[in-house]
C-alpha cells in the first residue's frame, strides 16, 4: 500500500527537499501558496518515476484547509505521515519596535494555522500516522520577538500534543535541522557564507532516516 505525506509549505527549502527524498515511497500532497513552486517541485518528482498531488492553498484560510482535508479523506481515507514546514519570517527587529501587521501574520501563519490544522489533520493520522514539526529554536534571540514567540508557540501546541498521543498515537515528533541555505535564513542572515551551510536535500535525507522512513 503506497504511503500518503502530506506536506504543508513544500514548495521550497526543507518542505521541497523532504518531498522530493520521500517521493520515491510515498504519494506527496504537497501545499504551499506559491504555484510556480509546486510545479518546478511536481517537474522534479516526475523525473524521478514519482508523483504528487499539488494543492496550491494557503494554510491561514480554515475553509480551504478544510476542504484538503475532506479531499484526502474522500480519495485515500488516511494519512500516513504529516511534515508541517510553513512558516513566515518577519524582519528582525528589537522587541520595541515590533510591527503590527508583521505579528499578526507571522502569528496567523506560525501558530494559528497550526491550531486549525492539528484539528483537522488528526483524524487523518489516526492511531498510526506520524505528525512531524521543525525547531529551528530562535525563541529568546534578539531582535527574533517576533519570529522567535510565534514559531515557539507552534512548538508548544505540538509538544502538547505529542504528550497527549504518546500512549494512543499519532505519534508526533518535534526536530531541529542544521542550518541550510534557504530563502528564510537568507531573510535573517543575508550576508551568510551559504557554502558553509548543509544543504537542504543533505538535512532531508537525515531526517527522513532519523524518523525511520523508508525512502527507496
């Protein structure tokens, strides 16, 4: 039975890399709001034998979440695997001088998003799916106010629920990759040497053996 991975925020960097290293064992659903993303993602997957379903969605909006989740519901009844890797990354800046509409959608898309998604999601695990999220562990950096509590706030929701399912499942696992060459640390650390970064297909195929998923 082919393995369903939805992937939410696949269209580049880490969301992109896991599902091109997964595509091989599992049928990608991949979401993201960037289309033209999703079909260079899609081109690469049909190169390599594969296939994927692109749902070209943004996760802020309940009703379209909802009806993803419905869609996958109807056409496969499960989910075996959930890789969350959405994410905004406002400028940084001192705590004091925090935007307003940069809160609101960094917490619109970090944290509340999520609060929606697990809801919906869950069902879909079941007692055997796999929820999985990244720490990249900014909380308390400066001038990270913004970024820095809206992502450790998804963290929070997610540890809860990994404590919540320990004994009934889903499981739910929370990990931190190295740092890669994607557009977000770009966004914070422009002048970055990227060559001395690990790249982003390296960190995937780690992880992926980390959680122990086949991917050939």
């Amino acid at each position: 039975m082919t393995q369903i991975a939805l992937i939410t925020g696949a269209s580049r960097g880490l969301g992109a890399a896991l599902a091109e290293v997964l595509a091989p064992t599992h049928h990608i659903i991949a979401v993201a709001r960037t289309t033209g993303g999703l079909e260079e993602l899609d081109d690469r997957i049909q190169a390599m034998g594969a296939n994927a379903t692109l749902a070209p969605m943004d996760i802020t909006d309940p009703n379209a979440m909802a009806t993803l989740c419905r869609c996958i519901h109807d056409r496969w009844g499960r989910l075996d695997l959930w890789l969350h890797t959405a994410i905004h990354a406002a400028p940084l800046t001192p705590a004091n001088f925090i935007d307003a509409k940069d809160w609101q959608k960094s917490l619109a898309i970090n944290a509340t998003a999520v609060s929606v998604l697990i809801p919906y999601v869950a069902p879909l695990l079941g007692t055997a799916g796999h929820a999985v999220f990244f720490d990249d562990a900014r909380a308390g950096e400066k001038f990270f106010g913004t970024y820095g509590a809206t992502k450790a706030a998804q963290i929070a929701m997610a540890r809860s629920w990994a404590a919540e399912t320990r004994n009934t499942g889903p499981r739910v696992s929370i990990m931190t990759p190295a740092p890669m060459p994607t557009a977000t640390r770009a966004r914070f650390f422009p002048g970055e040497d990227r060559d001395s970064l690990s790249p982003a297909k390296s960190q995937a195929q780690q992880l992926v053996a980390k959680l122990g998923l086949a991917t050939q």
